[in-house]
C-alpha cells in the first residue's frame, strides 16, 4: 500500500513539472516529460530489454522489431508529407560498428543495455544503480578521451545518408527486408503466440513493442527524437566545468581544454534547460511509477555486496565511453537511427551490438 | 544494507524534476522582451542561450560585439557592423560567455530571449531560421564581414547600389589595390555557403543595404553529429 502511495505522489509530482513548465512557455521541456513517462511505463511493464533480446530472447525481440515496423513505415509517411523534415541526424561510419560492438560486450557486465539499466533503475534495482553512475562518468570521459577517435573512424563516411543518396522508398524498403528476415528468425526460434495483455501484469512483448513504436511515432512528429546519451553528457560536461569554476567553459570557447572538440560538435546545455534531459528524467520517472503502482519496487537492496555493485559501475563506465564512439547507445544508434530510416546506421549498430554482446556473455560465462 | 533512504527515493526523486522545472522557469522568462537605450551593453549568457539582439537606429551608427575578454585585451570584435540602420544578430552560445556590444551612438537595443534548442527543432521541422540581419547606409567602400556564416547557410538580400561579396583573399586584394573581384549584385541577391571560410560584403556603388543570413536543415545536417 505505501509503494503505491509513493507511486501516485512521485506520478503527480511529476505532472506538476510538467505542468510547471508548460504553462510558463517551456512546452518541449514539459512535454518531454509526458514521453518520458510514457516510454518509461511501457519498458517497465513489459521489460523492453534490447540486450535480453539480443542474448537470444525471441519474444523480447519480435517486440522490438514490431516496434521499429510501426515506426518506420510512421516516420516514412512524416518525412514523405514533409511533417517532419529531416531524420536521425547522426554520422554513418567504421565507428558505430566499433562503438556498438564495445558497447554490446559490455552489456551482460552492466546487466542490461542503455534502456534496460534505466528501467531496472526505475525498479529500484541497486546493480542497475551502480550502472548507471557509471555510465554517467563515462558520458563524462567519453567526450574528454574518444571524441577526436571517433571523429578521425567517422570523416571518410560522413554526410553519407541512404534516404538521402537513393531515396526514402529503399531506406524504408531495408528496414522492412531485415525486420522481415528477422521475425521470420524468430519464427524458427519460438512459434508465433499471442500472449493476453492484462494491464496489471506484466505486459506481454508485442505490446510493449506496438507501443514503444506508437509512442515513438508521435514524438517523432510533434516533438523530436529520442536519444539518450546525448543530454546526460552535456550534463555531466557541465558540472565539470561548474566544477572547474567555468575555466573549462573560457578554455572550450578558446577551442583548447579537454572535450573542447566535443562542446563545438554537440553543445553544452544546462541541465535543466535541456529539453533531452526531462524526456531521460521522465523515462526514470515513468518506469519508478509503474514499479511502484505494481508493486514491484525493490527499494535498491543490494545483493552481491559491494564488489557486484563496483563491477557493475566500471562496467557502466566503459559503457559511457562506448556511446560516444559509435556516438549513440542502442536507444539512438540502434532505435531511433533505423525507426527514422537511417538503416545504414541502426542496422549496423544491431550487428556491431550482437556481436559484442555473443562475445561479452561467452566471457561472463567463462568468469563465473 | 540499502544504498538510499528507502522510504524517501521516489519522493526526492519527483521533488528533484519540480526543483529542475522551477530553476528553468525561474533563469529566465522567454517572453521577456526589454528595450533600451545605450551606447554600450553588457551581455553574460548561459551554456544553450540563443538570445537576438535588436538594434534599430534613426542614424547610421557602428556596432560591434566582442567577446568581454576580447575587449579587455584590446583585440578585434568577433562581429563589427558599420553604419547600421537595423539590425538582428542571434547569439547562440554553447558555453558560459560574456560579451560586450559598443555602438558609436545611443542606439535602440532589445534583447529577445531564446534558446538553441527551440531553433534546432525549428530547423528540423524544415523552417529557415535567421541567424543576422542587417539594414546599412552603404557608402563607397564601406564593407561588413558577414556574421554567422557556417556550411549550408544561405544570405539573401538586396542593394540600392552594387555589392560585391568577396572571399578573403579576394577582400586582401582589393584592399591593397582597389580591384574589385568577387561576385557582384545590383538589386536582389542569394547565396548559399559551403564552408566556414570568411566572407566581406564589400559596398562598390553607394547605396542602402540590407542582407539576412538564414540557418538551414542542410547547415543542422552539415553540423549535426550527435546521438
């Protein structure tokens, strides 16, 4: 009874923020919120896991996959009508097969991927915690110590973009072939079934794919993309140089200190003045209030002592780094690049990431 | 063992997103608009600030923006417009800056909040943005360096008598010996730009002018490199 009590009270204050901010003009910030929220309880409820789905989870993955349908042939019909004018705009390059396949070997030592660790956060889970902080310090190193890396892997290909180059038709065209060849992987996998959808259960698969895509469609089109490393580097860049008593901020506008590349590539923003940043925190929000309201709240107890949680934190932190040379987790390298036709993109950061992941889990194994 | 107060962490938690929705709310006001009257102008922005400034003078009058460390030390301003009529020059900052504006008369000034991420998602949504404007008396000889030039941009304006848009060498030159190069417009003209390289509007038949320079989708697509 008091979990759900803290889940109405946490649901309604962040209504109030974004209540705040709509009604004093800041209607992406406020609205951002809403979607978080709204992706949150979905990923919650139905335990939309990218890495689980990529260990070899057919449910898990056909969700997805239902999702990137919906979103793709959605985002086509947007960019075509010219509702929204441009996708995913985000570098193809020998670097997001590099970064997706660090990232993806990373994935069972953090416990889940960028979204997972996010939702398991929500849930209260004190591993996916650790993970997280380190993921944050790592937003913050990634900018600092690969940035230049990433920028030398990427410049051969840069600019290059199939929707662009042989138009939206055959973007759309790749999408459909590999979601296609992929449920027909699946298929083979696990027979096709359709589990109810019993709102107070946990929800089935398909249903958190469908609405992950739906939900993503419509952001799409009124509001924006949905990435996630993106805000929470600038905000750690920003406490750094909060940090450093703005020094970093006069050596940045010099275009000399550490991470001065990444500030001119990708802006710094204040944390509460990022519209990206109330979507991250309405998507933490949003899975915490499902937790709670289903009474699945695990209050962070820690299980494993302190070495489980310091693994899981350095793990986070090559996660972190990871993101910032494929320049995207698998939420915007993987999800939103090929939900937004850029295939060449996402399609190659769901290879790079299932590579890695193959070879992350055959180590765990090993290890343990 | 638990890592957080655990009857807490929800509610500090909601009560942390309201704190963040009430710093923004609370750092500025996005409607505030204030007028005023000076012949100097402090400016300190936050990291995302796009604030434009609007100059409007009955007489032509010199504006330039430097950098407040710039200024300090003496070095030349990172925009200087001479003999301005009108004129609107966003400042997009991504880092903590301060700038000092100098005019050479009281000019009219406004200061129009904004933020960078409010004009990205215009420029995504496929509307041209202006970055600066400029209306000018242009007598013989007088030349702007054209602010906000950046890959994709486009400059659309118009010319009582005849401009020249020159490329730096090209400025060098004419500066040194008189000779006019570059592209050269009477009446309505356009351009797109490919690069950062600096380009000087050079005034060759006297004559009131006046340019905008438009941020585009292609300029966002050029730029943008991040997830």
């Amino acid at each position: 009874m008091t979990m759900r009590i803290h889940g109405v009270v946490l649901a309604a204050l962040l209504a109030a923020a974004s209540g705040i901010l709509i009604a004093n003009g800041y209607w992406l910030h406020g609205t951002g919120i809403l979607f978080g929220v709204a992706y949150g309880v979905i990923i919650q409820r139905s335990r939309m896991c990218f890495a689980t789905a990529f260990y070899g989870n057919a449910y898990l993955m056909r969700g997805i996959l239902l999702g990137l349908l919906i979103a793709s042939v959605a985002s086509y019909v947007l960019l075509k009508t010219g509702v929204v004018a441009a996708p995913h705009a985000v570098a193809f390059g020998i670097h997001v097969f590099v970064g997706s396949l660090i990232f993806g070997f990373l994935m069972p030592f953090v416990g889940g991927c960028m979204l997972g660790t996010i939702y398991r956060v929500g849930t209260g889970i004190s591993t996916s915690a650790a993970a997280l902080l380190g993921i944050l310090l790592g937003n913050l190193l990634g900018p600092f110590l690969v940035w230049d890396l990433t920028k030398v892997l990427a410049a051969p290909t840069t600019g290059f973009v199939m929707s662009v180059a042989v138009g939206l038709e055959a973007a759309l065209v790749v999408n459909l072939a590999a979601i296609a060849a992929l449920l027909y992987l699946t298929k083979r996998a696990v027979p096709l079934s359709i589990t109810p959808w019993r709102i107070r259960e946990p929800w089935p698969a398909w249903a958190g794919g469908l609405a992950l895509g739906a939900v993503f469609a419509v952001q799409f089109a009124v509001w924006g993309l949905f990435v996630t490393q993106l805000p929470l580097a600038r905000s750690m860049l920003y406490v750094a140089d909060a940090a450093s008593g703005m020094r970093l901020s006069l050596a940045w506008s010099e275009g000399a200190g550490p991470g001065a590349s990444w500030v001119q590539d990708n802006r710094l923003v204040a944390p509460y003045a990022d519209p990206l940043m109330y979507l991250i925190l309405g998507v933490l929000g949003g899975a915490m209030v499902a937790a709670l309201l289903s009474g699945e709240f695990q209050w962070f107890k820690v299980y494993g002592g302190w070495r489980t949680l310091a693994r899981h934190f350095a793990a986070g932190v090559g996660m972190g780094i990871a993101v910032w040379i494929a320049v995207g987790c698998n939420v915007s390298g993987f999800y939103t690049a090929t939900a937004t036709l850029r295939p060449e993109v996402g399609w190659l950061y769901a290879l790079g990431m299932y590579l890695g992941a193959k070879l992350g889990l055959r180590l765990v194994y090993k290890l343990t | 063992m638990k890592l957080f107060p655990h009857l807490f962490f929800p509610l500090l938690y909601g009560l942390f997103v309201v704190a963040m929705a009430l710093a923004l709310v609370a750092s500025s006001k996005p409607d505030a608009v204030g007028t005023i009257t000076v012949d100097r102008l402090n400016l300190s922005l936050a990291p995302g600030d796009r604030p434009v400034l609007v100059f409007k003078s009955e007489e032509p009058v010199n504006v330039a923006v430097f950098r407040q460390r710039d200024f300090e030390r003496g070095r030349p301003p990172v925009i200087a417009l001479p003999r301005v009529l009108d004129a609107r020059l966003a400042m997009p900052t991504d880092v903590q800056e301060s700038y000092v504006v100098v005019a050479s008369r009281p000019v009219s000034v406004e200061v129009r909040p904004g933020r960078v991420e409010e004009t990205t998602q215009k420029i995504r949504r496929g509307e041209d943005v202006e970055r600066a404007y400029v209306k000018f008396a242009g007598d013989r000889g007088t030349y702007q360096l054209i602010p906000r030039v950046a890959p994709g941009v486009v400059l659309k304006g118009r010319a009582e008598g005849r401009i020249c848009l020159m490329t730096e060498a090209e400025f060098k030159r004419w500066r040194e010996s008189g000779v006019v190069a570059g592209e050269c417009f009477t009446g309505e003209f356009q351009k797109k730009f490919e690069d950062f390289a600096d380009v000087y509007l050079v005034v060759v038949e006297p004559g009131v002018v006046e340019y905008a320079v438009y941020a585009t989708l292609e300029m966002l697509l050029a730029l943008g490199t991040c997830g």
